[in-house]
C-alpha cells in the first residue's frame, strides 16, 4: 500500500518544492516507486523535474475541477521510477472554481486513493497558502512533512499551520499525522541556525528529523537544469543529506 505525504507550509520559499523533489528522486534511489503530486500554480516541481510546461495539455487541474482521471495525466520524468502529475497555471484559477463543487475538499484523495497499489509513495509538493488545494493535500494524505527554514521568523506561521492540521484531522482525514519537520537551509556558520534548531527541537520534540538540511549551491542550482541533485551532482552534500532524508521516511514505515 503506497504512502501519500503532503510537504506544507503556508509560508513561501521554505523549501517545500526543493524537498518534494529531491525527496522523491532519493526514494527512487532506494528502489521505490514514486509520483510526485505539483498541486502548486507555480508549477516549480514540473519544471524542476525535466516537464516543459508548455507540453502539458491537462494537468492536475483537469483532475480536481474536471474529475479526470490522473492516472491518465500522470507523466514520466527523465528520472526512471519517478513520475509526476503535473501542475500548470491553470491550476491558479481552481481554488475559485471549486469552492462552489461537491466534495471540494477531497477531490484529490478520490484521485490518488486508486494509486496507491501502483506507487510506493506519492509526494504532494503544495502551495504557500493554506486554501482549498492545501486542504485537497492535508486530506488525501496519511502525513504531513513541514519544512522550516533556519532564519529568524522561523516558527512563524507554524501555529496556523497546526490549526490546520487539527482542523482537517477533525473534518476530512482523522489518521493524518505529523511525518516530521525538517529544518532547511541552515547555514552553519551563524549562531542563529543553531538557536532556530534548538527553538525548533524545544516546541516538535521528537517529530523533528534527524536530518537537517544545509544550504548548498547544487540543490539552488539543479532546478534549473531540469533535474533533482540526485541526478544533477550525486556526490554533492545536497543529495547526502536528502538520501538521509529518504532513509529516515522509509525508516518511519
Ligand atoms: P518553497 O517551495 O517552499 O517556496 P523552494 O524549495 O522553492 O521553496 O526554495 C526557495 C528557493 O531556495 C529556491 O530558489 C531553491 O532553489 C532555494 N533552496 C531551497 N533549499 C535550498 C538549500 N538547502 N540550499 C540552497 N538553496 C536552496
Ligand atoms: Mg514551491
């Protein structure tokens, strides 16, 4: 039975879409078959992962508004055992035009639930905001991974974001749990990575992952060659520390 995990925060440039990318390319590294979910009008993990937008004809839009069926929209990557469900543009106009459908806040469940026989994992990459298709993901999820950026500021936003999980716990998806919070972008040589970390560890306990991830140049840059690091510069610290990531996932069953 394949696992769905939303990657989430309301908050932008956190590393929600360099997690969701790079995550999903380690567990293909580990043998597992994944699907990465672009559930983000940005449409950042299809670009990032090798999708000319401009090829997409339908997307995750046509499944949320138009009830297609993903598995026909589904797309391979260049990387084998990765394939994504793409996000285009269009998608910007669904959080409108759903508010007024049947069962607006599950539309994606209904969707991926028949996949899970045929992936490993499905990673949903979600939008900076906490609108219906953050909604769509919390509910189609088993868990919910939370980036938090290492920079003053970092648990703001965080206590939202935690209604809305217990919220969608309440209403939608009562078995969604926290997978973990990951700390990104921490630069070493401040003191203030360190405090975050330690602010960070002192409110999530336990559900904060072993694994920190750095800045590192290649994870800025791969994006832009249409690849993960994992691919894009395997020997790169980037993709050490998101197979750790992978390994700590997989660990967590
Ligand atoms: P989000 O999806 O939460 O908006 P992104 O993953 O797009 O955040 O990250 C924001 C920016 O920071 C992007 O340009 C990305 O390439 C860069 N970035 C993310 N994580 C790292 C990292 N660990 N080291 C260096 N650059 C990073
Ligand atoms: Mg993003």
């Amino acid at each position: 039975m394949g696992k769905i995990v939303a990657i989430a925060n309301q908050k932008g440039g956190v590393g929600k879409t360099t997690t969701a990318v790079n995550l999903s390319a380690s567990l293909v590294q580990e043998g597992k078959k994944v699907l990465l979910v672009d559930i983000d009008p940005q449409g950042n993990t299809t670009s990032g992962i090798g999708i000319n937008k401009g090829d997409v004809d339908e997307c995750i839009y046509n499944v949320l508004v138009e009830s297609r069926d993903a598995e026909e929209l589904i797309l391979p990557t260049p990387m084998e055992g990765l394939s994504i469900l793409p996000s285009t543009i269009q998608l910007a106009g669904a959080e409108i035009e759903l508010v007024s459908t049947i069962s607006r806040e599950i539309r994606l469940k209904q969707a991926l639930d028949p996949l899970r026989d045929t992936y490993d994992y499905m990673i949903i990459d979600c939008p900076p905001s906490l609108g219906l298709l953050t909604l769509n993901s919390l509910s189609a999820a088993d868990s919910v991974l939370i980036p938090v950026q290492c920079e003053y500021y970092a648990m703001e936003g965080l206590s939202q974001l935690l209604n809305t999980v217990r919220l969608v716990q309440k209403h939608l998806n009562h078995d969604l749990y926290i997978e973990g919070v990951l700390l990104t972008m921490l630069d070493a040589r401040t003191n203030l990575g360190i405090q975050v970390i330690d602010e960070v560890k002192k409110y999530f306990k336990e559900k904060v992952f072993e694994t920190i991830i750095p800045r590192n140049v290649r994870l800025g840059e791969a994006p832009s060659h249409g690849e993960s690091v994992v691919t894009y510069d395997p020997r790169s610290r980037g993709a050490q520390v998101y197979a750790d990531l992978a390994k700590e996932v997989i660990s967590h069953g």
